[in-house]
C-alpha cells in the first residue's frame, strides 16, 4: 500500500505538470512517440486466471532482465494481459493482482522504459455479446483509476489487442466507448487505437479517428502470414520440413518455388507457391508500411508497428532478412515497432521467471539495429 501511495504522490505532480498532453500539432508529445521507438512485447506474464501466485507476477521478469532490456536499445515494454488474470470469478478487479501490476509497471518505468498495457479479447464474443462488451468496460472502469499513479509520460494503454469484428462500425463504437471509459481516469495518457480484424496493417483506413488528439493508431504485421507465422500443426505433418525452407526475400521466384517440390501434399506445394509468385521482398514491406505512414500523414496522426515478428522454425538467413526489412521500413518512416516478443519463437526467445536473463543472440539483435550485450 505504501508503495501503491508514493506513486500516486508522484503522479499528481506529473498530472499538474502535464495537463498539456498534446503538442502543437495536436499529437502527443514528441518525447512520448520517441518512447514508442523501440519496443519489446512480453508475453505470459498476467495471462493465466488463476494460475499464480502474487508472487509469480512480482518474479517473472527481474531487474537484471529489465536492465538487458534497456541497454540493449529497447525503449518500451508491452504487456498484453487477460482481463479475467486480474479479475475475481464475479468479474470484479482483484485489487491484489491489480496493485502487483502496478508495481511491476512502475518498475518498468523506473528501468527508464515506457510500458504499453494491452488487455487480449480472451474468451469473450465481443461482437455478439453486449454482457462481454460490459464486462470490458468494465474492467477498464475498474483497473484505469489504478494507473493514474504511473509516470503519464511513460504510460500507454491500448483499448484491446488484435479486435476482429464482422462489422467494422460495431468496433469503431466499442473503441470509442472505451476510450471515453480510459480518458475519464486517465486525462493525460496517450492511449493506443487499432483498427479491426487483428490490427492487420490493412484495416487503418477503415479505421474510424477518434475525437482526441492523445492517441496513437496502432497495427500488427506478419505478413505474409504463411512466410512468419504458420505452424508446424497447420500443416499435414509429412510437410513440416517445408517451413525450414523457405526464403525471404524472394528475389527469385523460380528458385523459391523449387521448395514447393519438398512438399508431400498439393496443398502444401500451392501454398509455396503461392508465397513464392507474391513477390516479397523487403521493397514489398516497405510499401506495405508506407501506405499505413501515408495514411497518419493525410490525417494528422501517429502510428506505430507494435507487433512484428517470424517464427523460429525458419532458416536463420530468411528471419534476419525479414525482421530487417520490417524494423528498416517502420524507420523510414520515423515510426515506431515492437518485437514479439522478447521471450517468443517469433522474437528473441529469451527465457523468463528464472534468476538471471538470457544472453540474447546477436544476430537478431544487429537485425534489429540494436546494441549486442552479454547480460
């Protein structure tokens, strides 16, 4: 309690200092869209109702793994969360688990890195159900007033990870019922928007702007989605050594679709082929994600990649290419990205909950533009 009370003193100074939490062009601030430069998504911390102790949450990532974390570059740590982890079986905040996120917050922040909290649609049916959509909202209403002692400078929230909605409209007013919800609690935070369907990078010019000017448009990109992300059980099983085939990028196609010939099944080698007559190349990415830079530009906003990544299943030369040719184009741009993840086949693979952190392979990190540290 005494912890949770000092951070609350804290943030009152920043909230009197802050009231502007807008620049002159009506984005956040310029050193806000800076901390979103770099970020390091980390998964499975607050992600299992009922399955920690308190004390699980306040191990699972260490000081020396925020510490490896910052000085390898990184500038922000998301945590995408299940709602339900921090909830009692009636729905309502389990405070204990609610202040020891807090804390753990606050001590990301206190690494000298920003933290993105993004709570995950878990089992809800948010499209069908209006008692799912409260129960969000709710849990919003209920967790936001406990953030307020977060440094606002540091502190982004994110209405919902990865929304997919049949209606695109039905979200549109969702996200704005929710940010009305945050905004109440949180005047001065820059809150994070994405647009349907996953967050792919496609659905941002159909989404909706919302009437605040502290926000940030966010998308995910994994695409194609065949190339990063297919696994192993998605493919009949005498096509799995297919996977640790591919190429990227594909420069020449016809060399790419010689892969299609280790497939055992036509459906396999039409999907290589597929892949293999797209043409992607880093010139590709980079197109993709200028259109979604085009876009804050024609409507005066911010947007930031913040999730990205290729399974670990993939030959090493294709993953360098491929998180190179993401982290370069989101660059150009001046946009900000963040692996997935940190401790995740698609990023770094790093190991948590135990006492020290893993050496980090270097390879992926010069990928990344980042510094090579030994711990």
């Amino acid at each position: 309690m005494k912890t949770v009370a000092r951070l609350f003193l804290t943030a009152m100074a920043f909230q009197i200092s802050f009231t502007n939490s807008v620049n002159a062009n009506g984005q956040p601030p310029p050193n806000r869209v800076e901390t979103l430069r770099r970020g390091a998504n980390i998964n499975r911390w607050f992600s299992d109702p009922g399955a920690h102790p308190i004390s699980f949450y306040a191990s699972y990532v260490s000081l020396q793994v925020l510490k490896q974390i910052k000085s390898a570059g990184f500038t922000y740590v998301r945590v995408p969360l299940s709602p339900s982890a921090l909830q009692q079986p009636d729905g309502e905040l389990d405070v204990d688990v609610a202040k020891a996120l807090v804390v753990q917050m606050a001590a990301i922040q206190n690494a000298g890195l920003g933290v993105s909290i993004s709570p995950e649609r878990q089992k809800w049916d948010l499209s069908n159900n209006p008692r799912d959509r409260a129960s969000l909202a709710k849990f919003w209403d209920q967790l936001a007033p406990l953030l307020a002692p977060l440094n606002p400078n540091l502190t982004f929230v994110e209405t919902l990870n990865e929304p997919n909605f049949p209606n695109g409209s039905d979200w549109d007013a969702l996200q704005l019922r929710l940010l009305r919800i945050i905004r109440s609690h949180l005047p001065n935070v820059t809150i994070l928007a994405t647009g349907n369907h996953w967050d792919d990078v496609t659905t941002l010019p159909k989404t909706k702007l919302l009437p605040d000017r502290n926000i940030v448009y966010v998308f995910h990109f994994y695409d194609p989605t065949f190339l990063t992300s297919t696994q192993v059980k998605d493919l009949p099983a005498e096509d799995a050594p297919v996977l640790s085939a591919l190429i990227f990028p594909v420069n020449d196609p016809s060399g790419c679709t010689s892969v299609s010939q280790t497939a055992k099944t036509a459906k396999t080698e039409g999907q290589v082929k597929w892949y293999c007559q797209s043409g992607w190349t880093a010139a590709k990415v980079a197109a993709d994600i200028h259109a979604a830079a085009a876009w804050a530009h024609q409507n005066g906003v911010v947007v930031a990649n913040e999730e990205f990544g290729i399974l670990d299943n993939r030959p090493k030369a294709t993953r360098l290419a491929y998180l190179l040719a993401v982290r370069k184009a989101c660059e150009a741009e001046g946009m900000g990205w963040g692996l997935w993840a940190y401790n995740d086949g698609f990023g770094l693979g790093a190991t948590l909950g135990k006492s020290g952190p893993d050496t980090l392979d270097p390879s992926l990190l010069m990928a990344l533009g980042l510094t090579v540290t030994s711990h």
